[in-house]
C-alpha cells in the first residue's frame, strides 16, 4: 500500500516544487517590471537587465532587444572594453561567467572553503580589515559607482551622453586601476575616502570664495552618498558571511 501511495507522494511533491519555482520566478519578474516602470528618465542596471531577459525561455532575443535600448550606457562601454559586445544578442556565455572572470582577475577573493577554516573571531577580524574584498556592486548601482570613479557629467534617457563624452570615457576604460576601482570593493573605497579627504582640505583652503565652496561641499555630499551607498552592500554581504556560524 505504502509502495504505491510513494510514486503520487513524488509527484506531487515535484508539482509542489516546481509550483514554487514558478512563483518566485514570475515576482522577481515583476518586481523587476515595478523597478523599471518606477525608474523615471534612469537608465536600467545589467541586473535588471538580465533579471528580466533572463525571466522565461520564450521570446529571449525579443526581450533582450527591447532593453538594451534602456540599459546604462557607461555599463555597455566597461564591459565593451573587456571584450563583451553587448549589443550582440549570444547564447553561450553566462552573466555569471562574466562576473566570476571579473571577480578573480579584479578582486582579492577568498576560498570558500578556507573561510570556513577560520573560527567566529576571526572571521569577524578578517570582515573588518582592509583584506576584505568582493564584487563592487556596479551591476547593480551603475549611478553609485561610475560617478564615483569616472570623469563623466550626469546621464540619463533624457539628457543622454555625448559622442565627445563616449569617447573620453572609452580611454578611461582602456586604464585598468581604473577598472579595477570599478569593480573591486576594496580599491572603490580607497579612492572615495581619499577624496572625500582631498575635497575637505581643498574647502578648508577656500578662503573667503563662497562659490567654489559650495561647488566643493555637493561634490563632498555625492561622494559621502556612493561610499555610504556601497557600505550598505558590504555589510549585508559581512551578515551573509556570518550566518555560517549561527546556523
């Protein structure tokens, strides 16, 4: 009786499972929709972008078209100067791939399996010295990491870049400490504390010329908002990390 009664227990459990999938699937495909929709004049981020190309198996290059039209542009010119040419629909390379070959050439990463190794303490020292690095979250706040790092005037839909701009960017992308702050955590946060520290002494030395002043103390507010931004994002990843030991 329980031999027969086994089969239907799997299927449904499989229905079940799959059910799920499907589900959690479609919200993350409409969350994306609620983003985009809600986005303004913005430009998408490549994880936007590929959430919702990458959403169902039907009508792929379709959808992949219509939004590269809307994905940030400086996004298309980083990853054009690596050798991805986005404007290619392809099938074979993976989002993941791509990142995982940035992350080992561009960041200090670490084994997994060695993290394990170390105990609570000193994972929680390691957490918080400057050894730590990862994927700088480009992917995903393409307006709080290219400002920050490159020379570039503010863009969007409505006020888009320049062909004087566009290439001016493409030499900066050919300089790989460039890149590099780009992409790795622990290089973007050098550069921006260090200009936070250049424009306070530069504001000091101002003198009586309210004008210059007050041009330097909005871009001091900017780069106080992309490093508090992109500590945010670190410190969920350091509560990711540390839920190994409370399990």
């Amino acid at each position: 009786m329980l031999l027969n009664i086994i089969p239907e227990l799997i299927f449904y459990g499989v229905l079940i499972i799959g059910g799920l999938y499907i589900l959690a699937t479609v919200f993350d495909y409409l969350s994306v929709k609620r983003r985009i929709s809600n986005r303004g004049h913005n430009y998408i981020s490549l994880d936007d972008f590929i959430s919702i190309f990458d959403a169902f198996p039907f009508n792929k290059e379709k959808r992949y078209y219509k939004y590269f039209k809307i994905l940030d542009p400086l996004t298309i010119l980083l990853l054009d100067s690596l050798g991805y040419d986005l404007a290619k629909f392809k099938i074979g390379i993976t989002y993941d791939d791509i990142i995982d070959k940035l992350q080992k050439k561009y960041t200090d990463t670490y084994e997994e399996d060695k993290d394990k190794e170390l105990t609570e303490k000193e994972m929680v020292e390691f957490l918080n010295s400057d050894k730590l690095d990862f994927l700088n979250p480009w992917t995903r706040y393409p307006l709080m990491v290219f400002p920050a790092i490159l020379d570039c005037p503010t863009y969007n839909e409505k006020q888009p870049l320049k062909l004087e701009d566009i290439n001016k960017l493409k030499v900066q992308f050919k300089n790989e400490e460039t890149i590099k702050k780009i992409i790795s955590y622990n290089a973007f946060t050098k550069h921006v504390s260090a200009n936070i520290l250049a424009i306070k002494e530069l504001i000091k030395s101002s003198g009586d010329d309210e004008k210059r002043k007050n041009y330097l103390q909005l871009k001091l507010q900017m780069c106080s908002i992309y490093l508090d931004t992109i500590e945010i994002h670190a410190n969920q990843i350091k509560r990711n990390v540390m839920q190994q030991y409370h399990r």
